[in-house]
C-alpha cells in the first residue's frame, strides 16, 4: 500500500521483541492506551466543551484545567486496570495511589497525566510524561517503591499531542524511541530512533526568560553568552515541557528551568517531569543537570526526592550548551 511501511513494528510488538517482558508490554499498551484516548479529548476539546477550569487545585496548588481532571482519569483507569502496576503517583492527586494487592503488579508509574496547563485551552502543544519503576522485591506496594533516584527507572517517556501524536521512550541502553499513532489504524507505529546531533545541532536556548531578574548569576550569564556569541543562540520556548524537549532532542539546543531566588527547587516536579526527560536526554546523548543545587551541581539522575511531589532545576540538552552553563558554575567559584 503506498506510504504504509508494512515493515514498521506497532507498539506491543517492539516492546516484547526488545524486552521479552510480557507484564512490561502490557504496562505500554495502557500507557498507549490512554495516550491514544487523551489524544482524542485534546483534538476534541473545543467541541466537547473541555476548555477551562474544573473549579479544583492539584496537589501543588495548581488550578485543575477539564482537560487535566479527565486526563488523569484515563491514566489511572488504564493503569490500575492493568494488573501489573501497584503504586501510581500523579500530579493532579495528592496522596499515591496504592492498588489492592489482588489486582497488583510489579511496576510504580509516576506520571503527569497532560502537562502544559499553560497551553491546554489556546490549541498549542501538550503531552503526558511518564516514569516507571520496579517495587522493591518482597515490597507490596508502597510509596518508597517511588520515591527512588532517577537511575532506578527502569522506563520513562512522553507524549506528545501535537499536529502528530508521538509517543517518546527508552528501557536504557542508550536509546530512546519515538513512535507515531497513525490514525488510519489507530496504532502507534515505530518511525525513528531520538538522537541528539551530534556536535550539539542547532544553537537553541529554551526557558522562560520572564524569570530571569531571580536567576542565580551564572544561570544570567549563560543566557548573556548565548545572545552575544558571534553567532548568537535562537531562542524558542513552548513553555509546555514536553514540546521543549521533543524539539531539543530532535534539534539539538539547551531547555532550563533553574532555581531561582522565588523557588529555590525549580518549578518543575522530579518524579514525573525531571527525571522521565533526563533519562531520555541521556539515553539520547545528552546531559541533563540540576545547576547548583543542594550545594553542588550534579545530574537530576542522582536527585533522591523527598517527596512525591518534590521538585527540581533543569538543566538539560546536549553536552556543548550544557558545559557552558558548568563553565559559568565554575567561572563563579
Ligand atoms: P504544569 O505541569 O502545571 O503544566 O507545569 C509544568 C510546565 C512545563 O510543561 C513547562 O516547562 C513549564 O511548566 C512552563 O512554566 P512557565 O509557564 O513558568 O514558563
Ligand atoms: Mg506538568
């Protein structure tokens, strides 16, 4: 058939061939599942009067777009009726949410079931992120089977809802996948392999600049080198996560979102947006850094939250542009 390459492994079959790992294929197949079902609500939004506020916070204070509420609906549908998860942290719920023993399995998932609120109700891109855990052998399921270093993922990824659906992630091993829904079967279909390019690509800086007046100095004087440079840095920001690193990791560049004087740990939220996009940038390539913080400047990898909904800097992208951000860290002393 023209333009259909028959060759090109759905979802499920790519997970299995790759990991052999039945319960790991149908942990993605919800995950897919309800990528597919929110990429519906997000395309439909405006005619299903989904815009707007549904009158409630999220466990950071956040208020709660419709879209958001119903996002994390299907997330947690799918996930608790998947019979292989135990614990799911999300970021619309304050408390984790333990599922029965009798209907449990091996994995915790962290996930931000659409995250860009920002972005939701003006048609721009946004995406769900994900991070996946094993329980602790002998554990039956609780928060500290979560609330463990990045490096103890043993999956992480996104999607993103754009004029294309692409569903992003790794098992490790040094690569990262990207997979496309293709709407004429409703499948996600492998279409590339997430590489950063090399020697950095194209000289991007992404962050919200608006913030910059409560920057530490050396976080300001990256962002002065990027726009004096002979040949100055473009500047692009979604300001939905997801889009920033999608394009980073496609184009090559740097997404921060530093400390800063008004939050000391960042805005965003360790589980389920730091650590799943640090594990791809650096399954891609990449080098993802937390700035200074906690009194040296290390990989978000490393970061052991406190809590679920803990938070931390980022500083992520390909190793060019973030070595000039350690160089202003050392520069500073
Ligand atoms: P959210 O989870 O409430 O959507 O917040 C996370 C989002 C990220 O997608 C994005 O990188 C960041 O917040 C943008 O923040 P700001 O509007 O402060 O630039
Ligand atoms: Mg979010």
């Amino acid at each position: 058939m023209s333009g259909v390459d028959v060759n090109a492994p759905t979802l499920g079959s790519f997970v299995m061939r790759n990991t052999k790992d039945p319960e790991l294929v149908i942990l993605m197949n919800a995950i897919a599942l309800s990528c597919k079902q929110i990429a519906t609500a997000v395309k439909r939004a405006g005619i299903a009067k989904l815009y707007g506020l549904a009158g409630e916070q999220n466990s950071t204070g956040d208020d709660q777009k419709m879209l958001d509420v119903m996002s994390n609906e299907i997330m947690i549908n799918a996930l608790r009726n998947s019979g292989v998860c135990s614990v799911l942290v999300s970021e619309e719920d304050e408390d984790p949410i333990i599922v029965p023993e009798a209907d449990n399995g091996k994995y915790c998932v962290a996930f931000d079931p659409l995250d860009g609120s920002s972005n939701i109700d003006c048609n721009v891109s946004v995406g769900t992120i994900f991070g996946v855990y094993e329980k602790e052998p002998g554990s039956k399921g609780t928060t500290a089977d979560i609330l463990r270093a990045g490096d103890d993922m043993i999956c992480a990824g996104y999607c993103v809802y754009s004029s294309a659906v692409e569903l992003v992630f790794s098992f490790k091993g040094g690569a990262a996948y990207c997979f496309c829904l293709d709407p004429n079967i409703g499948e996600f279909v492998s279409t590339r392999l997430m590489k950063l390019p090399d020697g950095g690509g194209k000289t991007i800086y992404s962050c919200n600049e608006g913030n910059s007046k409560h920057w530490d100095q050396p976080i300001k004087d990256t962002i002065e080198y990027f726009k004096t440079t002979p040949k100055p840095y473009t500047a692009r920001y979604v300001g939905s996560m997801v889009a920033d690193v999608h394009r980073t990791l496609l184009y090559g560049g740097i997404f921060i979102y530093p400390a800063d004087k008004k939050s000391p740990k960042g805005k965003l939220r360790i589980l389920y947006e730091g650590f799943p996009m640090a594990m791809l940038i650096e399954q891609s390539g990449g080098i993802a850094s937390t700035g200074l913080f906690k009194g040296k400047v290390g990989r978000v990898m490393d970061v052991i939250p406190e809590d679920i909904h803990d938070r931390c800097p980022i500083i992520m992208g390909g190793a060019r542009d973030v070595k000039i951000v350690y160089d202003m860290y050392k520069k500073a002393g």
